[in-house]
C-alpha cells in the first residue's frame, strides 16, 4: 500500500483543523441559540402569580406610609382604568419586543446552516483533489520503476522520460491547482469564520437585551402588583363603608334618607315590648338589680323603635307611659279632650289589646 505523501498529510491535517474549529464555532453558536430559545421559551411558559406571591416585603418606610394612608379620613379615589392600563401596555410592548428578538435568533440559525453546508462541500472537493493527487503519484512511481527496467533501451528511456516529464508537469499543474484551491477554500474558511463571529457577537447582544427586557418585566409585573392589592383594599374599604351605611339607613324611617319602612318599624316595636311585658313578669316581687337594668334597657329599645315608627308614618310624637296614665288622660294632654282615646288606641294597636290598663314604661305613638 503507497504511503501518503508529506503535502497530501498537510493538507489532510489542516482540513482536520479547520474541520474542528468550525465544528466548534458552531457548537458555540448552537450552545449560544438553544440557550436564548430556552430563556424565551422560559419568559413565555412562566404562569402568573397571585399579587400574595409577587408583592414586595414591605419596609419600615413603606409600613409608614401605608398607615399614613389607612388613616381615618376621605375616601380616597380609585385609580382611573387610564393608568390601570398604562402599565398592561408597556407589558405588551416588552412581549412584542421579545418576539422580534426570537426571529432574530432563528435568522442567525439559518444563516449557520447556510455556512455549515458551504463548509461541507469545499471539504468534499479538497478530498476528491487529494484522492487525484494520490493516483497520479501512483503512476509516476510505476512509470520510474519501469524506466529501471527499460534503461537499456534508450529509446523507452527517452520515451518514459518524455511521458514522466509530462506526468511532473500535470502533477506540478495539479499541486498548483490544488494550492490554489486550498487558498480558495482557505479564505473562504475565513470569511466563514468572521461571519461566525459577528453572529456569535450579535447573539450576545440578543441576550443582554433579554435579559433587559426580563427586568422590565419583572418591575412592571410588581408594579401591576402593587396597583392591584392598591385596588383590592380601596374596594374591601368601598365595601365596608356601603355596608355600614346600609345598616344605618335600614335604622333610619323613609323621610330621614333611610330604608326602614312603617311595617318594619312596627313588628320591632311589638317585638320590644313583648319582651319588655315577660321581664316585667319576671321582676315582680323580685329584688334583682340586673333584671331591672334589662327592663330599663328594653323600655329605652321599645323608645326607640315607636319612635321611629312615628317618624315613618309621620306622627306627631312619642309619649312613655308614667304611673297612673291612661289613655283618656294622655288625649286630653295632646288633644284637649280625653273623648279621642279611640285615636291613641288604633294608632298603637300593635301594642294594646286592651285600652286599660297601660303600664307604665310603655311608649305610645301620638298621631
């Protein structure tokens, strides 16, 4: 088997080289892709957080200021849909913004490709001239070896020297080629390798605007954050004080702004004052502080609720029941004739059964 040659070994140990750094430069700009496609494919599967999660550990200063503005006072205004948009805009545009740099990284992939198939194919006819090279020094050794056999005759000598002479030259035309063709392939190689790096450096401005762009998201998720535990509270608040004021105008009679209704005012008002008769039951005879503390408070509760019923229904007044009242008296204090006790009995019928007797601690309604 002939040995190769020491420029065809050159040729193969520099192919060698230029085949392991451009399998490197690409591993490189592979290793550089996959990571920026798996940091977008990371920013694009990330779910959202709750604003519990994402919400900064609040500061001394910032407890300050939230008691500050927790203080009693006027409610204040809710953000405008205007500025609660503002920051799901700038979001959008930092979304967009990452989707152009995906294309940018896809573009430099191809173009990749593109050099790789370049680099591929140079490699392929570099071997077929190396290949050729070989054979024609094959024959150039069978042409000196049958020049030993022949030198007697000086004719074949001449002959074979003639066609020796031709092989060198075609073999010299080849290795000029060849050089040729290898500096072809080497400047090309080069070009090759430039374009690898500008892209391996715009990859690496890729990825110092991805990580930009991931920063301004994160401060513009925290922002939204903040914004919207902001709203949260400012609507608990809202809430809160609609339904305190709900409760104040249920105990409030039409004509005062409040939803308490005649009929409503009314079944309190019995309700009170059945209680208000069963303690009074349970006191007589009895020496017990507390009990009559209760009774004092239900005949203020029954107050209260037959008061309100007047000012539903538009009555004059209320009046407590003292010992010794009736209603025959309590018509002539206000009417000036005690024959209108019937007008006090009706109006306070949810009460009385009975006329007579009244006891005293009872609030009648004066139409």
């Amino acid at each position: 088997m002939p040995t190769p040659s020491a420029n065809q070994l050159s040729s193969q140990q520099w192919l060698a080289r230029q085949h392991r750094a451009s399998r490197w430069l690409a591993l490189s700009a592979s290793g550089l892709l996959l990571g920026a496609a798996i940091v977008l494919a990371d920013d694009e599967a990330r779910p959202t957080t709750s604003p519990a999660d994402t919400a900064p550990q609040a500061s001394p200063e910032d407890a300050g200021q939230q008691a500050w503005n927790e203080r009693p006072g006027p409610q204040r205004q809710p953000i405008s849909p205007s500025e609660q948009a503002r920051p799901k805009a700038k979001l959008e545009r930092v979304q967009e913004a990452s989707q152009q740099t995906q294309a940018q990284v896809a573009t430099l992939q191809s173009q990749l490709t593109a050099v790789e198939a370049e680099k591929a194919r140079l490699s392929l006819q570099l071997d077929l001239l190396n290949r050729k090279q070989a054979d024609l020094e094959a024959q150039a050794r069978e042409l000196e070896r049958v020049q030993q056999q022949l030198r007697h005759s000086q004719t074949a000598a001449e002959r074979a020297e003639i066609e020796a002479a031709a092989l060198r030259t075609e073999i010299q035309q080849l290795r000029q080629q060849r050089e040729l063709a290898t500096q072809k392939h080497t400047a090309q190689l080069t070009a090759a390798e430039l374009r690898l790096r500008e892209h391996k450096d715009r990859l690496g401005g890729v990825d110092a605007r991805i990580q930009s762009l991931e920063q301004q998201l994160a401060q513009r998720e925290a922002q939204i954050a903040r914004l919207e535990a902001a709203d949260t509270r400012r609507a608990e608040a809202k809430q809160q004080l609609e339904d305190r004021i709900a409760e104040l105008r249920a105990r409030l009679p039409a004509p005062e702004g409040g939803t308490l209704t005649a009929a409503q005012a009314q079944t309190q008002a019995r309700r009170d004052a059945e209680v208000l008769a069963r303690l009074i039951r349970e006191g007589q005879g009895v020496q017990n502080p507390q009990l009559w503390q209760q009774i004092q408070e239900t005949e203020n509760a029954l107050h209260r609720s037959q008061y309100l019923l007047a000012r539903a229904q538009g009555d004059r007044t209320v009046y407590r029941v003292r010992p010794g009242d009736s209603l025959a008296r309590i018509s002539a204090m206000f009417y000036g004739d005690e024959e209108t006790w019937t007008r006090l009995f009706e109006a306070n019928r949810h009460l009385l059964d009975d006329p007579a007797p009244i006891p005293p601690g009872l609030t009648l309604v004066i139409p």
